[in-house]
C-alpha cells in the first residue's frame, strides 16, 4: 500500500532539500528512497543509495525527485486486517 502525506509516498525517490544539506552537511547531494512515512510525527525514515541502514531525518530536510516506485515498501505504523485492509488503527 502506498500511503501519501504531504506528498511524499513510501517508495519516493529523494534527494536532500537545500534546508537538508545546510542542517546535515554529512547527506548533502546525497539521493534515495523513502521506507517509511511517521503518521505521528514529522519523522521520515529514508534509505540512501548504497546505504544498509534507514536514517530518519524531518520530512523538510529532503525533496522528491521523478520516480515513484509503489508497493515495495510498506508503512510500519499501519496494521493489516483480514482481507487485506490497512487500518491505521490496527484489526478492527
């Protein structure tokens, strides 16, 4: 399931926003895909080109760039129900 806040989607290719590359020179031009939305906080968990590990970084320190890749990933904080419904409340 893709799940779409403030017009970033899991699967989202990215790259650092300018206000991302002045807060965190270490990621600056760097480029990846984001693995997981927080429907509770500003939290966006991302995985960087080459990378093995998930960063978390706020959601204004990147940028979506062409290239939306649905379905690969999945939101954690979402539960499926019989049937194959996400909730974001879990079973119901």
């Amino acid at each position: 399931m893709v799940r779409e806040i403030d017009r970033l989607v899991v699967g989202t290719r990215f790259k650092m926003s300018k206000l991302g590359d002045a807060r965190c020179p270490e990621f600056a031009n760097l480029t990846g895909i984001v693995v997981e939305v927080s429907l509770s906080n500003t939290g966006v968990t991302v995985l960087f080109d080459g990378a093995k590990r998930p960063t978390c970084l706020h959601r204004q320190f990147i940028a979506p760039v062409s290239g939306i890749r649905p379905g690969i990933y999945s939101v954690r904080s979402e539960k499926t129900r019989p049937g194959g419904v996400a909730t974001e409340s879990g079973t119901r």
